[in-house]
C-alpha cells in the first residue's frame, strides 16, 4: 500500500485505521524478484521467518541465504534454527557515540 502525501495524519493513526499486510519479498542477489508472500498483518515477523527461509531453500535449491530485515525480524532462537549457512544484515539501536 502506498500513502499519499496528501495524508497527514500521524503514522499511529493510520495504524489503526489502514489494513495490515505483512510482506515477505525474496530476491536473487542481482536483485531480482524470486518469491513473494503474504500474510495477515498480525502475524509477527519472527514466526515466519524460519518457515520462508526454508521454503525458498528447498523450492530454489539455495544453500547460502543473506537475510535483510529489521532487529526486530529474527531473534537468536531463528538463527540458530538456520544454521551456518544463514547470514544476516539487520539494524542496531546505537548505544551512545562520543
């Protein structure tokens, strides 16, 4: 979904009055769309990581995967459950710079 700029409510209120869809968009490493799915917009992220990771990994034969999210996406117990092929890049709350 894209807002408008014509809107100008804060992002809050339009949380609550928009639909939520939860995206999961896989792509190859030039960039290219490999698989896109969708759920309802109150399934949390971490839950469908595990599953999506594996099911492109079977359906593509892919052994090395590089996940891009957010902190909030994936959790210790998800990677570990990946394994050693699994590389991730996900942001970091900055602690303090001086």
């Amino acid at each position: 979904m894209t807002l408008s700029g014509a809107i100008t409510a804060p992002l809050v209120t339009l949380a609550k009055i928009l639909p939520h869809l939860l995206i999961f968009a896989f792509t190859s490493y030039k960039g290219d769309p490999v698989s896109v799915q969708v759920f309802e917009g109150n399934t949390s992220d971490n839950t469908t990581v595990v599953d999506q990771v594996q099911k492109i990994s079977k359906q593509f034969g892919v052994t090395n995967v590089i996940f891009v999210g957010d902190r909030g996406m994936i959790k210790g117990p998800q990677i570990n459950e990946l394994g050693e092929n699994f590389k991730y890049i996900v942001s970091l709350r900055m602690l303090c710079v001086t």
